[in-house]
C-alpha cells in the first residue's frame, strides 16, 4: 500500500492532498495543466521536497516531516518516466536502459539480464545497439519505459507517458502499456489530462485543481456524478452547481445557481444515496409553477430526511437531450431557457456510409455572462432546418425527467 500525505508551497502555489494507492494497481491524477500532478510525482520521487507530510510504501518510510526521514531519490524502489522520455542522445538503447542498474553498481551479467528482460518487454529485443536518433517517437518512449521496468520498482511513476506521441502511435503504445502493468502488476501513479487514459489505466482516478483533490472515484464515479465543470466537461455532459436555498415538504428543494447575474433557481428533487455513499439517480416528474430562466428540474426521489438548507447541490443533463427552437416551445418540457448561440461545433458522422448531412452538431448557448453556457447536441438536419448561427437567439428546453440531480 502507498500512503501519500503532502504539503508545499512553490512560489505562490499551494499543494495539499492525500490518497492511498492498494498495491498492484493503477491510481491516475487527472486535471488540467497546472493543477499540480507533476509536481505530486516529482514530490514522491524525492526530486521535491515538501513542506509537510509523509510517503510510505508498503509499510517503509520514505519521507516524514515529523520524524526527519527523507530517502534521496536514488534510494528509493521507485521507477520515473518522464513525458519527454530525457534519453541520452550519445548512449545506445542498451546503455540508457542500464543506466539507474550501473548507477547502483549491479554486476555485469545481472545489468545484460535485466536489460534484456525489459527490451523483451517493450517489444525492443535486437535494438539494443542503436542510438535514440535512430528510433520513432513510439520507440523512444519504449526505451524510457524499460530503463524504469529494469530496476524492478516496487512503485512504477509516469508522467503523461503517451502525450508526445501521435494519435496512431499512442493507441500501439496505450495497448502495450496496459499490458505491461497488468503482467507486472507494479503499484503505478500516472498523470494525464486525457480522460480516455484516466478511463483505461485507472482502477482509482484523483481530479487535480490548483493542488487539491476536487473529486475522487472510480469510472462511474465520475461519468454518472462530475463535481466540477472540468470533470463535466470532460464526461460530455451540462453541469450546474449551486446551493440548496429552500425545501418544500421534504420533496422538493430550489437550488440556488452559484453562477450567473440574474436570480437563477432550479427545482429539484433529491434521491437517497446508494450504499456506497453515491447518490443513485433515478427519474420523477413533479408539476411546479415556472420559474424565470430555467425552470423546474424534477428528479429522483426526496430523502426521508430531507436536504439541509445551504448544503451543495448538482444537476446534470445529456447535451442530446436538449432541443433548440426558434420561438418560446409549445411542448410538455418544463425546463426553459433563452439564450445566444456562442459556437457551434459541427461533428462527424457517427458511421463511414453516413451522408454528411446525418452528422451532428454541437451547439453552445449563452444563458448569463457570468454562467457556463449550455450545450445542445442536435442533427446536422436540425441545424440546417432551423438555420442556425453563431449570434443568434434562440430557445433551449429539456423534459424534467432527462435531468439528474444529486448532492
């Protein structure tokens, strides 16, 4: 098990965060530039120093403020690719994959073993005796990944292993790196801002902002229930947050957008959580008066004890289950907005035989200045027929039932 409990300062960014890592599995950092993953593998390796805290691995210290221990970098069982694969231009792909094992003085003929047991690994076996200048990209960071395999790490760091890489190659590459962790079962800490990567590799996913954890979980965690527009975004999905400002008979809350100039309230209904401490999100249409702006999103099912006045609260809602139209709808949907088109984002066809025109369009629609927009995911067809723009007014309405809601 990998216990990480750091604190830092670097200039004016502050880091502060915890998590445990089971052993043999994969644990991603996912966010932003600048959230802070690299630097939380910089602090595991010893290449940075916190401030305060404390990095174990199965149940040895490697770093305790409080107790002075602090492992140099080259002490510790831990292997490092980096993102721009740092080879050394001079030294044959033998000779970079040996490094960190003559580093540690290893014999000879352990060094020609070892070696030629990652290459074996990363599908580089015959390769041995050419120079980083005489391989691909892909092959490049092959090489990285076994200089790190061969000193048989209890704890296997990568920072955005694949992001150099082009599209056909990182797919080879993903492939052979899943692989590789699944046969060596190394205890991994990865970083990317792919959430495709976060979803392949990780068992445990940690969502980074500014140095902190944001939303922690596994795949469902974060698809079914984003706390936070980065991750919503990410998933594909509108997402509105805000605080529960009133209850009505322990059915029905208004939630209090935390965005957005104008008063803007949704009505909601929340259901009880899972046992797992998630909220399972179910569907219920229940009739209110309308509100100005977006209207009454019904869902779920109210908790015996009812939300507490105050307490955060989010909505979401699939972009596909929202319908523009050019004048106020005379339809059944109880949610309402009006808005300007900001962008409009045309998408292939889902299939090669599709005609062009059987594509889809995304279309982003201004609600407040100060509030994300809402996005409408609607046919090519649509689009053509209601003569969409960027600039232009028009309405956007969605059923009750197609939001979730949850706190």
């Amino acid at each position: 098990m990998l216990n990480v409990a750091l604190e830092t300062d670097l200039n004016t960014f502050h880091l502060a965060l915890n998590f445990s890592v089971k052993q043999g599995t994969t644990t991603v950092l996912l966010g932003e530039s600048g959230a802070g993953k690299s630097t939380v593998l910089r602090l595991l390796a010893g290449l940075l120093h916190p401030r305060n805290g404390q990095i174990s691995l199965q149940d040895v210290t490697y770093f305790d403020s409080e107790q002075r221990v602090n492992v140099p970098p080259q002490l510790r069982p831990f292997g490092y690719v980096f993102q721009d694969y740092v080879l050394f231009p001079h030294l044959t792909v033998f000779e970079n994959v040996a490094f960190g094992l003559r580093a540690q003085h290893f014999a000879r003929s352990l060094i020609r073993q070892r070696v030629g047991e990652a290459l074996e690994q990363v599908h580089l076996l015959g390769f041995d005796q050419r120079l980083p200048a005489q391989l691909s990209g892909g092959q490049q960071q092959r090489v990285a990944i076994a200089r790190a395999l061969a000193l048989r790490p209890q704890l296997l760091l990568l920072d955005e292993p694949l992001a150099a890489l082009d599209v056909q190659t990182r797919r080879e590459i993903r492939q052979e790196l899943r692989h590789i962790l699944s046969e060596t079962a190394i205890t991994t800490v990865m970083v990317t801002h792919q959430y495709l990567e976060a979803l392949l590799f990780g068992e445990h996913i940690l969502v980074l902002d500014h140095g902190r954890v944001i939303q922690q979980g596994g795949q469902r965690d974060l698809s079914q229930y984003p706390r936070s527009s980065y991750v919503a975004e990410l998933v594909g999905v509108n997402f509105f947050q805000g605080h529960i400002s009133r209850v009505e008979a322990n059915t029905m809350c208004a939630i209090q957008l935390q965005n957005g100039a104008q008063s803007i309230e949704i009505i909601a209904t929340l259901k009880e959580r899972d046992p797992v401490g998630l909220p399972s999100i179910g569907s219920s249409s229940v009739e209110s008066p309308p509100l100005r702006g977006p209207q009454v999103i019904p869902v779920g099912r109210a908790t015996t004890l009812g939300p507490a006045l105050g307490s955060e609260a989010y909505v979401v809602v699939d972009p596909r289950s929202v319908t523009l139209h050019p004048n106020p709808p005379d339809s059944s949907a109880r949610n309402v907005f009006w808005g300007e088109i900001v962008h409009m984002l045309r998408l292939h066809a889902a299939a090669p035989d599709m005609r062009e025109e059987d594509g889809s369009v995304r279309v982003s629609i201004t609600l407040d200045a100060d509030a994300p927009p809402l996005t409408a995911e609607i046919t090519e067809a649509s689009a053509a027929r209601l003569g969409l723009r960027e600039g232009q007014h028009i309405y956007a309405s969605f059923k009750a039932t197609e939001a979730r809601a949850y706190t």
